[in-house]
C-alpha cells in the first residue's frame, strides 16, 4: 500500500490513527490529510521525538493499515462463503420438503 493512496482514504483511515496517536486531535488529523511530511512535523512536535522517531511510527501505522485491510478483504471472503453455503444448504433443504412422496394407497385384501 502506498502512501498516495492512504492520502487518497485519509477520512477513513483518520479514526485509525486517533486511536494510535491519542494526542493528536481529529480535527489535526483532518487538517493533515494524509500528507506524510505534514504528518512526521505534527508527530514531532506533539509527541516531542525525533524525526526518525516520527517516521518509523508513520511506517509502523502504514504497515498496520495494511494488515487491518488484508484482514477484512479475508473476512469478507469468508463472510461471502458462509453466505454462499448457506444458501445452497437452504435451497436443498427446501427442495426436499418440496418433493415429499405421496404416501402409498393401502390395498384392501
């Protein structure tokens, strides 16, 4: 995943990163916009660390998002599948009931 496209998904990756970076403030975030220089500065001067500090955590964060994006893409497979399953077990459940055999005439000796 490449920053241009976290920049891109800034709105919904922002509540990600208030939750990693507690003392950054929403409105912060949403100033940064996903700008990674912007972001390094703003952790750099809130969190008062150094620059390769800063953007270790930024990379950390990046490579988080990406695990957490591969993680619901397997998620929503799975979620897919079960669905699929279900389905077809309904359909063959339904399919049974439908053709229930008719029960015998007895005979009359």
């Amino acid at each position: 995943m490449n920053w241009d496209r976290i920049e891109g998904e800034w709105k919904q990756r922002r509540g990600k990163a208030v939750h990693h970076w507690g003392k950054m403030m929403n409105d912060e975030l949403a100033a940064i916009a996903g700008k990674y220089e912007e972001l390094v500065g703003r952790l750099q001067e809130r969190y008062g660390i150094a620059e390769e500090e800063a953007t270790q955590q930024v990379k950390d964060f990046k490579k988080t998002i990406g695990l957490l994006k591969k993680s619901n893409s397997r998620l929503m497979k799975l979620q897919k599948s079960l669905h699929n399953k279900e389905r077809v077990s309904r359909k063959h459940v339904r399919s049974r009931t439908l053709v229930r055999k008719t029960p015998r005439a007895r005979s009359s000796d």
